[in-house]
C-alpha cells in the first residue's frame, strides 16, 4: 500500500492538483457557454410541460422518438465508466491507473440523464412515482426502473470508494471552504495500514459486483423492446446485442473524454498514447463484435422472410430510414475499423476520430431500433413521417450540454485521475508486477544448468 | 360471467361510418383539428379501415371497422408499468385516465395500433361542449384512451338489473356503434352463449379474428366481405 504523504504527492504528481487548484478563463468561458444550452432547454422543457408532448414530432403510431432514443444512447454510454474499469481492475490491467476515474465519473452522471429522458417522454411526468406506488411487475419499464436504481447506487459507490484516499489527500493539502468539505467526505481516511486494507477489499468487492448489474441493467434496456411482439424488436438476440452496443459505446465515449482532459488539463505524461493504443485494440474488437450482432440479427430476419419483419426490414435498408441505416453502417463499422485496424493509426487523434464516430453511430443505431418497427406497425394505418421537433432538439442538446457541464464541475472538485493509484503505481505495482510475471513461468535456480 | 364480444359482417357494412359517429358522441372522443390530423394525430376509438384491392378498372374497395379487439390476452395490459390498462373483471380492456402516466408503452405494444395518445388537450365546439356525454369521463392530455366496448353501458345496465333484483339480460348490454349501425352489420353479446347471435356469427365459416397467430385472443370477430 501507498504512503498517505500528501505533500510528496503535491510535488511529484502537481499536474493532477493543477485542474483544482487553478482555474482558467477557458474553463468559466465553456461554462458559461454549456449553461446557456441547459437555460435553453430549460425553456422548452416549461413550453413542453405546459402544451404537452403535443410540441414534439412525434404522432401515432410513432410514440417513441428521440427522447426513448436518448435514453439507451445514454445508458449505453454509462457502460464506459464502471464496467470497463470493473474489468480492467479484476484484470490487473496496470494501464488502466490514469482512466478509471474518468471512466467512472461518465456512468454515474450519464445516468442521470438515461433516467431524466425517460421522465422528459412522459405525458404525465407529475405521475412518474405512480410507477413505485402502482408498480405492476409484469412491466419491463418497473424492471428498469429497478435495475437502474441498483445500477446508480452501486455505481456510486464505486466511484465514491477509490476517492476516499485522495480526498484525505486533498483534506491535507487544501485551504480555504474546500477544505472541511474534503474532510467531511474523507470519512477520517489517514493511510493507516487497516483502513487500505479495508478500503481495497471494498473496492474490489465492488468491482465485482457491478458487473452483473451492469450487464443486467443494459439487458432490461433492450427488454422494453424486446418483451413486446413488435417486428424487429421482439428478438432474443436484443439482450446480448444491446449489452455489447453499451460497451461499445461507452468505451468510444471514455476514449473522447479522455482526449478533451488530457489536452485541456495538459495530462500527456499520465495518458499516454499507449492507453489510446489499448482502448482502440478494445474498441476494435467491440466494433467487430458489433458487426457480428448486426450480420445475425439481419441475416435471420432477411432469410426468414416473414412480410411483417420484412417491411420494416426494407424500411431500414432502402426505405425511408436508409440514409440514417447506412450512416450508422459507415460510422459503427467501416470508419473505426479502418483507422483501429491498423497501428499506424491507432493514435491519440486516429482513435478519437473513432470514437466520435462511433458515438454518432450508435446514437443512430438506438434511433433506427426505436423509430422504424413502430412507423410499420402489422396492420395499414395511416402513417406519418417522424421529424423531431425544436423542442425535442433543444432537450438532447440540454442533456449533452448538462452532462459535460457536471463533468466539468466534477473536474475542479475532484481529481479527475487518481493520484493515489498513479502512486501506488509507481511504488507498490512495478516490483509487484516482476514478482507477479515470475510466477507466470518456470524460472530458472542458480546453479542448476540443462545438459 | 357472460364474455362480451362483437362480430362484424363485412359483407353487409356499406361503409357509412354511422358506428363512428355513434362511437364520437357517445365517448367523448374529441375532434381533431385539421392540424393534428396532418400530423397524424387523430383520436379515434372507432374508425374506418379502407382497404382498395386491384387496380383500375378492376378496383375493390373493402371497409373494415377497426376497434380496440378487447384481446383475452392483451399485449398492451402485460407492459404497463401502473396498470393503468388493465383486463377488468368482465374480460374488458379497460383504461383508468388517472392512472395513466402517459409513457405510451401499451400503443407501443398493441399489434393493432387502436391505442390514441392525448397529445394536445381536447377542445370541443361550443356548441358541443354542453352535450357531452355525463356517463364518460373526459380525457385530458398526456394520457392513452382507447375503445372500452362502452363499459359504462354495462355498468348502468348492470345497476338497473340490480335496483329490479333480477339478473342482467345480455340484450340490456349494447355499445353505441352497434346500436347505431343501420345495415346490422354489428353484433354483440355473450360468446360463451351459444344461442347468441355474436357466438353464432362467431363460429361463421367467413369468420376470422385479426393477427389471431398472435395468440392474443381477440374478442371482436369479422366475417370475411366478398367469399
């Protein structure tokens, strides 16, 4: 375990205190500007609960639009953080120390928003707790709500644990109102060799449990869908497809976030290009995964033929949806498999490039799941084409603007890349790693020569 | 407990819409405004399906009065997170607008898209306003409202039969669309009866009951126009 010596860390890793400590006129500028967009949607969201969802484009039989759509882009985006580092630390993944943090900080504020869009889809939001006071366990909506709430505190808490040390840290070095802040949340936290011991038996403790709930709460995501015998929604496949698309996208949106944080806070020595390297090598077999899952869950609906599947089969590949249908091809397949494949360009700007391809991708893909099973219901009815409206617009661009606002803030409250972890790094993992890697092999004794 | 349902006579709708008219004022279903039916968003418990077969000059044009199929094994109840749609006591799919928190799940996951979702708030003419039906609860935006088999009907037919303390007679139990319907091409009644005209109409050689594969069981039976 790491010493607790809060000054040697303010020396040696000052680049981490910098974002806290000293903050730009960059920062208030961006601020100010993503809290301008949240104050806009603001409005539309009062314009939208006073005419009704009338103010949106959505009509029968299209009931589901961009919010449902935001809703499983954001949850998706949320399996960056706790289950990519959950795995990566069960790994011993030594590459992981500077990006579980900022992995972390996304799923738990994302979240919020997965949540919050469903609210903001709701005729009726005044009656949302009606879904714990009225519950009817047959609904898969109840079964979100349920694994979602797990998903949120147990990610919480994942979070919160491997701050505790560099809060104390924080406690001893910082002034001012922060100060008894840092202290409060410390929880007493002074490095002593039982509270390591106790903190690190949580921590991996947690990391094994929010696997399954992770895995389980994207799961139930696809349920809402899949649970229902609508044409191109009711597929067994939905469960593992959307789970996969999740990690997908959330390890796309980790690797954005960490590009962003390491220009601004000038972190190039703490994420270095070989964690790009390997996030794109995970990236790159998420992206072939999702081809594969693409490749079956069409394949068997175009072999089976069946008219009802098939309409909305045509629909996406050369109807109406098939210039979003083939964007989300291109950009969740072609692009990053081009730049990730290859060495040369799994670099720092390669794999963004990647990432953001693959974010506007997958927003796509949960947009061309949502919208064309229900604008080709199995029976005639007259249909109208979905266009979002300025309301529904400004309501994602809200949520974006919010999330990367809380992010932001998070910054400056808290270091963004564990200190204690690059420390306990740096002194405890290096020697730990060579004994480690020895037990991994027949080594040979002294003395003892083959003939 | 008698099991309420209804067959339709293709052969015999002649396509005037009298059911929907019926079904409009007596459910309060509101208009809708050249506005909202660009956009799709008609509210209707009742309408008329137009299907056109063939092409000119050998054109058939079928009608076909689509209506929520009071299933016995209704997909929209089961995906409700409040049970705001619920199957009622009397095998009927019924709405409880109080309830409802508007997420539009159950039009979501109805096959036969008879689910309206309140969009905007119902407004009606003046003139209209006065004569709404009491019996009806009006609906409000931001809540799902659907065909009900004119469930109220039945609950007054049912508290008469009970103030004269005799059973309820299955012909005291009629909804607005098949009271109104002038060719008798709408029946309803007890299918599990089998001296009733809807169980016999029911078990027609025409007849057939839509997306029945589904297993969803549906309670309104067509007989097939035009064999």
């Amino acid at each position: 375990m790491p010493h607790l010596d809060s000054q040697q860390a303010l020396q040696q890793d000052g680049a981490l205190f910098r974002p806290i400590m000293k903050t730009g006129r960059g920062f208030y500028l961006a601020a100010s500007l993503l809290l301008a967009v949240v104050v806009w949607a603001a409005y539309a969201y009062s314009w939208q609960l006073r005419r009704g969802l009338g103010v949106t484009g959505m009509n029968r039989p299209v009931y589901w639009g961009i919010y449902i759509t935001n809703f499983v882009f954001f949850i998706g985006v949320s399996h960056a953080g706790t289950l990519i580092s959950a795995i990566l630390r069960l790994c011993r993944a030594e590459w992981r120390r500077s990006i579980t943090r900022m992995a972390e900080v996304i799923t738990v504020l994302v979240l919020f928003f997965g949540v919050g869009n469903v609210l903001l889809d709701l005729g009726r939001p005044d009656r949302a707790l009606y879904v714990i006071t009225h519950a009817h366990f047959t609904s898969p909506l109840l079964w979100d709500i349920t694994s979602l709430s797990v998903y949120l505190t147990g990610s919480t808490v994942y979070l919160y644990l491997p701050l505790i040390p560099d809060l104390a840290i924080l406690r001893d070095v910082a002034t001012g109102w922060r100060q008894p802040l840092y202290r409060l949340l410390a929880l007493g936290f002074t490095g002593q060799k039982h509270q390591w011991h106790r903190i690190e038996k949580a921590i991996s403790v947690m990391a094994v449990l929010v696997i399954p709930v992770a895995v389980s709460v994207h799961t139930v995501v696809s349920w809402v869908f899949a649970m229902t015998i609508m044409p191109m929604w009711h597929s067994t496949i939905f469960g593992p497809y959307f789970v996969a698309g999740a990690i997908f996208s959330g390890i796309a949106a980790l690797i954005t976030a960490m590009v962003i944080i390491r220009k601004v806070y000038h972190l190039e020595e703490y994420l270095r290009p070989v964690h790009f390297n390997n996030l794109g090598l995970l990236l790159l077999v998420m992206t072939m995964l999702w081809f594969y899952f693409t490749l079956a869950e069409y394949l068997t609906t175009w072999y089976g033929h069946e008219p009802v599947e098939m309409s909305v089969f045509w629909a996406k590949f050369t109807g109406t949806y098939a210039p979003l249908f083939w964007t989300m091809f291109v950009t969740c397949f072609v692009i990053p498999f081009a730049i990730l494949s290859r060495k040369k360009t799994r670099t720092v700007t390669g794999t963004l490039i990647a990432s953001i391809s693959v974010n506007i991708g997958m927003w796509l893909e949960r947009f061309t799941i949502v919208v064309p099973s229900l604008s080709n219901p199995r029976l005639p009815v007259e249909f109208h084409m979905y266009h979002p409206s300025w309301v529904e617009w400004s309501l994602m661009a809200g949520c974006f603007a919010a999330f990367i606002l809380l992010y932001m803030l998070f910054t400056k409250m808290f270091p963004i890349v564990s200190i204690w972890e690059i420390r306990e790094g740096r002194e405890v993992a290096v020697p730990e790693t060579v004994e480690r890697i020895k037990t991994y092999l027949p080594m040979e004794t002294k003395g003892e020569v083959a003939t | 407990m008698p099991r309420w349902g209804m067959a339709i006579d293709l052969d015999r709708c002649t396509g005037c819409q009298a059911c929907v008219v019926a079904c409009k004022q007596e459910n309060n279903v509101p208009f809708s405004t050249p506005a909202q039916a660009d956009q799709g968003r008609q509210i209707s418990w009742l309408y008329l399906q137009t299907e056109i077969e063939g092409a000119y000059p050998h054109v058939q044009v079928r009608f076909r009065p689509m209506l929520c199929q009071h299933c016995d094994r209704p997909p929209c109840t089961f995906v409700c997170p409040t049970s705001a749609t619920y199957k009622n006591e009397e095998g009927l799919v019924a709405q409880i607008y109080p309830r409802c928190i508007g997420c539009r799940y159950c039009a979501n996951a109805c096959p036969y898209s008879v689910k309206s979702f309140n969009y905007d708030e119902p407004v009606w003419p003046k003139q209209l306003a006065a004569s709404l039906n009491k019996d009806v609860s009006v609906r409000y935006k931001g809540v799902i409202e659907k065909c009900t088999f004119c469930s109220h009907r039945l609950t007054r037919a049912r508290e008469q039969a009970a103030a004269e303390g005799r059973a309820l007679r299955e012909e005291e139990y009629q909804p607005a669309c098949v009271q109104a319907c002038p060719a008798n091409a709408m029946v309803f009644g007890d299918l599990d009866n089998p001296h009733s005209r809807v169980a016999q109409w029911s078990a027609s050689p025409r007849a057939e009951r839509l997306l029945e594969d589904l297993g969803t069981k549906p309670k309104v039976t067509y007989l097939k126009g035009g064999v």
